[in-house]
C-alpha cells in the first residue's frame, strides 16, 4: 500500500523539462529520464523528447534560423554575441544557484558559467577581424593570367544547414555557449543536445537567452532529452559536434545519414591527458611547487570531471616518492561537501550513476596500479550526507611500470582519480605520453628551454594543446585544463581528432569554401572588395571628402606625378638617418642588386601619401589606422616618376564604445605606386577611419 502511494505521488510532482523548438516551449511526452540533485539526491524533474518530430526540427533552423543568420553580416553578428553575453550577466545568481544542484562549487561553477559567456564575448571581438559583409573572402587572390585579366579567389560562405551540438554533463553552460558562439558568428543556427543530467541548468541559460529576444527565430534550439531520430535526417549542409567518450562518438559517427551524406562531425572524446615533471626540476624550485599545485588543481576542480583533466602524472623516478608524498599532503587539505560551504573546494559528481562508472572504472585501473592516496568505499564531507550524495574521495594511484602495462592508457576514470608514474629519460616519458592514442592536453613543467623544444618536437603529433609551465608564466598561466577561444581545443586519435573554437579557425568549420575564378571586375562585384586590375570608379570629388556611407567600392583617383630626384633621396636619409648603402649617391654597387643610388622604399610611400592625401580642409578622415601589407617591387632610381591609383577597396562599419564617440567606420584603401614605365614599385592597404555622415 506505501508503494502504491509513494508512486501515486510521484506521478503528481513529476515535472517534464520543456524542450525549446519550433519557436515554442514544448515538452516531450512520456515518463522520460528522472534527473537528481547530486548533492542531496532529491528528484528534480524529468526529461523526454519522446514524439518530437525531428524532421521539422531541423527544417525549423535550416528555413528560419538560417534563412535570418545569413543575411547577417559578420559585424552584425558579433554584436549580437556581445549583447547575448552582457543579457547573461544579469542572471548570474540564478545561474549559480542551478549549478550547486550538478555539484559544483562556486569555483567549478564560474568556470562553466562566466567562462562559457567569456566565449561569447570573445568570439564577439573577432567580428573586427571578419569583413563587413555575411560572408568571407578567404585569403590572398591570385593571378592566373598573364595580361592580369583572369584571376581566382576563395569565398567561404554559411553552410545551409544546422549546427547539431550533442554535448557531455560536466560543464552545461560552457559546452553550450563555447559552441554556439562560433556557429553564430559563422551564420549558422543550431540546435543544442546537453548531456541529461544536468540539462535543467542548459534550459535556464536558453530560457534568457529566448527571453532576450535577440536572436532570430531559429537561430537556438534546445532538446532535453535524446536527440532521437535527428542524426538520421542530416544532409551534407549540417555540421555536428559532439562531446563524450570516444564509445558513443564511433557510434554516432557512423550514423548511415553522416556517413552517406558526408556530414561534418567534429569529435571531443575522453583524453588520458597527461602531466610530466621534468628531470631539472628539483623540490624547493618554483616549478616543483607549481607542478604539485597544478595536479591537485586538476584532479579537483569539478571534481576531476573535465576531459581536459590530468590522468596520468609522470615523474622522474628518483623523484617519485617525493612527489608521491607532496601531493599527498595537498590533497589532504581539499575540504569536501556541500558546494554551498564556504570552506568546501571539492563538490561531488553529477550524480550516482557517474559515480558508479568511475568506480567501476578505478577498479579496472587497480588491475596494475595501486591506490596510495584516497579511500574508493568512503570519504569524509561537511554540510552534507556522504551516502547520499555522489561525494568521492581525490583518489591517487600508482603504477611502477607504465610502458609494460596498458590500462592506465586506455582506461579514463572520469573523476577526481590519476596515475602516477615513473620514467627514466624525456624520450621514455614522450612515449609513455604517445601511450595514450592521442590526448587533448599535455603539460610539461621545466626551468629548461633544452627539455621544453624537445618535449614539444617530441610528443606534439599526439597532442592537441601543450603547456610548457615554468616560474616566468607560473603566476599568468591559464593552467592544464583550460581550453581558450583563441587557440583550437581538441585532439588527434583517441581524443576525437577535431578542433572547437580556435578563434578564425573555428568558424570555418561551419562555412563552405568555395573558389571563384574570373575577372578582376567580376570577383570585385561578387567578393564586394575591390580586386586589383579591375575597372575602378573615376569620381570628380576627392574620396577623402565623402563621408563613410557616401564612399563606393572601387571608387578611384590616379595622382598626379612626383619625380625622385638625388637631392630627395639625400634629405630623406639625413631627415630618417637611413644611411643604408644603396641610399647613397657615391658608392660600388658591384654584387648588389642595384646599379645606382635608389630611393627608400618608404620615400615613396611618404610622397605616395602626399599624393593621394586632401589636406587643404577638415574633412570626413579621421586619422591614419595603418597599413597592411606593404611591399616595394621595383627599384625607383633618381630620374624616374612615380603616381599612385588609389582605391576604396574595403569598408567596415564600427560601433561606438561610448555614446559620445563618434559614428564611423574602417576604409581600407589600395595604394599602387606605378613608375613612368607604367609597372608597379609599390603596394600597400591603407587603413583610415572615416567619419559618418549620419551621426
């Protein structure tokens, strides 16, 4: 009769999460997966998308989301991405609040929740380096014809599909947000799969989002619960990304649609990341106390859950005991219990079920290895029930032969739990790394530049990022775990052998290259940049008096000339103190490259300036930004004139940072200086910032 009631009971709290897709909060029928407090083991709802129709899922952000995002240029988006991340600071409270319920504490959880909004902010400042227009002409153009009529390009456009995130439970937050800025900022919506377990924490971050009302319809959808059918109703214009144990990412990847269709998937699987201990570094060195630092780190911030996290640590072995004894003491200052403790430092797992798996998992590892730190039945908490909550104590293996055994290297505990193990020289620890099949992550702790070369040149192909930690960087450094926007995060072999974020990298993953082959004034019309030998635009008014929205690319002046004469070459070299020997008038030019005095090359960029400069009034041109690739072709000798054709090649809108700046926008102008036997001297990209007309 209890039994009867206490279901009834849960029959009546049961709470579905919703899923948001179609543009709607809907939830998913059926009893679905239960999800729990990992602290207390409370029941908190359920998830299920069982009868969601994934077809029209993805239809919904092919025709909407994508349709929207495309029409976008790359300045547009980052600055949705900055305004989606300044809307998600209002919340932070909430969010963290949430996250106590996964296990985190208040450390684990700013680097899930600030950390994943840092990438959108990050991601939002590489709009500056993307034109301003909704696609990306990639690259140098080059001729491919003599009389300079034919000529190719490369184009990389939005891809046409949806980005499908399928993301693992140790960070909610961050594997959402860390991928969803680099498909946005490339034009492309997606639809986001969080791990079960903690996917109530995922929903709040897309319910502000949603609220926010920034993005456009379809640009976000969010499934709690499986992905279903969806993997079956890919095409090639999708891209999936996917987070999780190299198991299920064999197995998702081999999905008949993805195979068939040749569908992107990018793959982060489990990592036996390694940590190697130099044989300079001796105790009582700053890089022995940073190493001793960065592996407790690492074992318990989100309480080793993170696949970038340090599980094997390799040590020279007349080091070994004292390393073993080191950390041993650090880790027995690692407070474990409720997150909400102001004195804990260690949470729990995600819940009972991952708590299981690492179990399981230890006692694979204990086949070869012994325990030396840690209990595997037991562990002491404050604020909190030790039983019930997925509480595990830090747990310190060791195994004395790790070239003769294989489980520490194809065994990954995903918890609070590595290895030590001894080597001999750097080439046996290199190997010992290589073990592994192929890790996200490596550190190497050194005081030595000799053994730093070597490790990197040595263990490099098995590794997708390595720090090299030393004093000089001991007190900046990000540490072995972090991944950051602007560098590629990922792994060859075991590891999955994709690349996330990486800055401009990143976003091409999500775009289509294409090259383009024609006419100079056909790829200027396509590309919208102005390619050199095409037809400029003769305009009667000075482009330096036009405001930023007036100027047209391909807009065009050609100079007047300048003749370069001895007495110019001399007063240059005196005014700069370029003496340079090919600058003077009497000199042997015998075995050189010149046959009489030559001008400076920047003499005549100075009078190309003069050339092409208005500078009579006050007028749109805000300031000189810079130049971009500027190089000299052909000797000036004194005698010879020189004109310059200067183009509007390239516009790019800014924003203003502050209310009282002033409206503009970044020119890019091409500067060609011709000589009198109409053949280019010169080349350069000038860059000014132009005041707008509507302010």
């Amino acid at each position: 009769m209890k039994r009867i009631i206490a279901a009834i009971s849960f029959n009546i709290h049961k709470m579905v999460l919703e899923s948001y897709i179609l543009g709607k909060w809907i939830a998913g029928s059926g009893e679905g997966q239960p999800l729990y407090h990992a602290v207390t083991g409370q029941y908190i709802a359920s998830a299920s998308t069982e009868d969601f129709d994934m077809a029209t899922v993805l239809h919904y952000a092919r025709t909407k989301g994508n349709t929207a995002l495309r029409k976008m240029t790359f300045q547009e988006r980052g600055l949705l991405l900055k305004a989606l991340a300044l809307h998600l600071q209002q919340h932070l409270p909430e969010l963290y609040t949430l996250s106590y319920q996964t296990g985190a504490t208040k450390a684990d959880s700013w680097v899930d929740i600030e950390g994943g909004i840092g990438n959108l902010f990050s991601y939002a400042s590489l709009r500056r380096k993307l034109p301003d227009l909704p696609y990306w002409p990639e690259g140098e153009a080059h001729m491919l014809g003599k009389a300079k009529t034919f000529m190719g390009h490369h184009l990389l456009l939005p891809k046409e599909g949806a980005a499908i995130h399928i993301n693992a439970y140790n960070f909610p937050v961050w594997g959402m947000l860390e991928k969803i800025a680099v498909n946005i900022l490339a034009g492309v919506p997606a639809i986001v799969k969080p791990a079960t377990p903690g996917c109530y924490l995922t929903q709040a971050v897309v319910k502000h989002i949603v609220a926010s009302r920034l993005l456009p319809n379809g640009a976000l959808q969010l499934l709690c619960g499986s992905t279903g059918n969806l993997l079956n109703e890919v095409n090639a214009q999708d891209t999936i990304t996917f987070t999780g144990s190299a198991y299920t990412g064999l197995k998702l990847k081999t999905t008949p649609a993805i195979v068939q269709n040749n569908v992107s998937f990018t793959m982060e699987a489990d990592s036996l990341n390694a940590i190697v201990l130099a044989d300079d570094v001796e105790p009582g060195m700053p890089e022995w106390d940073l190493f001793i630092k960065e592996v407790q780190k690492e074992m318990t911030l989100k309480c080793g859950q993170r696949c970038t996290g340090v599980r094997r640590i390799l040590v020279p072995e007349n080091k070994i005991e004292a390393v073993q004894q080191d950390l041993s003491k650090t880790l027995a200052q690692t407070v474990i219990g409720n997150p909400l403790h102001e004195k804990v430092r260690m949470g729990s797992l995600a819940g009972q079920a991952q708590k299981r798996e690492v179990l399981q998992q230890v006692q694979q590892l204990l086949k070869s290895s012994e325990l030396v730190y840690g209990n595997v039945d037991s562990v002491e908490v404050i604020d909190a029930d030790a039983q019930t909550g997925a509480f595990l104590s830090p747990l310190l293996l060791r195994n004395n032969n790790p070239l003769q055994t294989s489980e520490v290297h194809n065994i990954e505990a995903f918890g609070p739990v590595s290895t030590l193990m001894p080597y001999r020289y750097l080439e046996d620890a290199i190997q010992i790394t290589k073990l592994g099949k192929g890790s996200l992550v490596s550190t190497i702790v050194t005081a030595s530049t000799t053994t730093a070369r070597n490790y990197v040149l040595g263990a490099g192909t098995y590794h997708g990022r390595i720090l090299i930690l030393n004093q000089q960087c001991g007190k900046e450094n990000t540490g072995h775990g972090s991944p950051l926007p602007m560098l590629v995060h990922g792994g060859p072999g075991r590891a999955g052998g994709g690349e996330e974020m990486g800055g401009l990298r990143g976003i091409q993953h999500y775009m289509q290259r294409v090259a383009i082959q024609g006419s100079p004034d056909m790829l200027t019309a396509v590309l919208q940049q102005y390619q050199q030998g095409a037809t400029g635009i003769p305009t009667t008014v000075h482009p330096f008096k036009k405001y930023f929205e007036e100027l047209v690319i391909g807009e065009q002046i050609i100079t007047p000339s300048v003749t370069i004469t001895p007495e110019l070459i001399d007063a240059f070299a005196d005014f700069s103190g370029d003496h340079f020997y090919a600058h003077l008038r009497e000199n042997n030019f015998e075995g050189t490259m010149f046959t009489q005095q030559v001008a400076h090359g920047y003499l005549l960029l100075s009078l190309s300036a003069g050339l092409f400069v208005d500078s009579y009034e006050k007028n749109p041109v805000l300031l000189n930004y810079g130049i971009d690739e500027l190089r000299f072709t052909k000797p000036v000798y004194p005698g010879m004139s020189i004109h310059v054709q200067f183009t509007c090649k390239e516009k790019i809108s800014q924003e203003r940072k502050e209310p009282s700046d002033i409206a503009r926008g970044i020119v890019k102008w091409l500067v060609e200086m011709i000589d009198d036997t109409n053949e280019l001297a010169g080349i350069a990209t000038i860059l000014t910032l132009v005041k707008k007309q509507k302010q």
